[in-house]
C-alpha cells in the first residue's frame, strides 16, 4: 500500500461501517436513517446534497463511501443479500473492492451504484434501485 492510501474495505467490515454512517450523518439532524427500503429516499437525498456542494467526487468519497456502505447494509437487511469480496474480474468490472451477493447468486454494486447517483443525477436513484433489484429474497421483498 503507498503513502496516504486507504486500505481496501473488506466484506467483514461492511456493516461497521454502514452503522458508523448512520452515526456520523444523525449526529446533528435526525434523519431516518433506519434501515428500511423507505430510507434509501433518505440516501438519495444526501447525495444530490452532496452533488449541489462539491465540485468534484474526490472532495466527498469517504462520504459517498459511508452511504454505499449503507445501501449495501439495507440490501442485507431487506433483501437476503450478503457482503462478499469481489474477485479480481468483479473489481474491476464494478471498480469498487466489496459489493453483495442476493440468494439467487448475483453480486451487485451498491458503493458503484451510490457513486453513480453522485455523477449521473436523479436517474440513478437508489431507491428505485432496490425496488427494481433482481434476486432479492421473497420473504423479504417487503417495503
């Protein structure tokens, strides 16, 4: 690893720091940062935040790092999914070093999938990312 880099986040270490987000972004506004599907409206909302005060991405990665984390965890949460390393080939399809498996095998991106919101705008919302995500558990499909 070179000087000032970070180290690569690991699947383990996922929810810690999805429940570190959720610390740091409440600490001075309630927000219903809760975990449920409702609450990715929540997570959109704080990255057009993010959008309308930086200029560029590097200035609020470890931000939009901590709302992937959470996206992530909501997916285990709600939707059956587990946190997995990405194999080589996945990393760098997805350019991001951790991502979920759902119960029917599929590996998606939600720190790639938060970024993109980041730089894309409204049509990458992450709300509707979860209600149109393939692969979720039935028993826990709900809203």
């Amino acid at each position: 690893m070179g000087v000032g880099q970070q180290p690569q986040p690991r699947a383990a270490d996922m929810r810690h720091h999805a429940a570190g987000f959720v610390v740091r972004a409440t600490a001075r506004h309630r927000l219903p940062l809760d975990f449920t599907v409702a609450s990715l409206r929540v997570a959109d909302f704080l990255v057009d935040g993010l959008r309308k005060g930086a200029s560029e991405r590097a200035s609020v990665a470890g931000v939009l790092f901590g709302i992937g984390a959470y996206v992530g965890e909501v997916l285990v949460r709600r939707a059956g999914a587990v946190w997995v390393e990405f194999d080589d080939a996945q990393r760098a399809y997805f350019g991001q070093p951790v991502g979920v498996r759902m119960p029917d095998e599929r590996v998606w991106n939600p720190l790639g999938k938060v970024v993109n919101r980041f730089e894309l705008g409204r049509e990458e919302s992450l709300h509707t990312f979860y209600l149109t995500l393939h692969g979720r558990g039935r028993a826990c499909a709900a809203l």
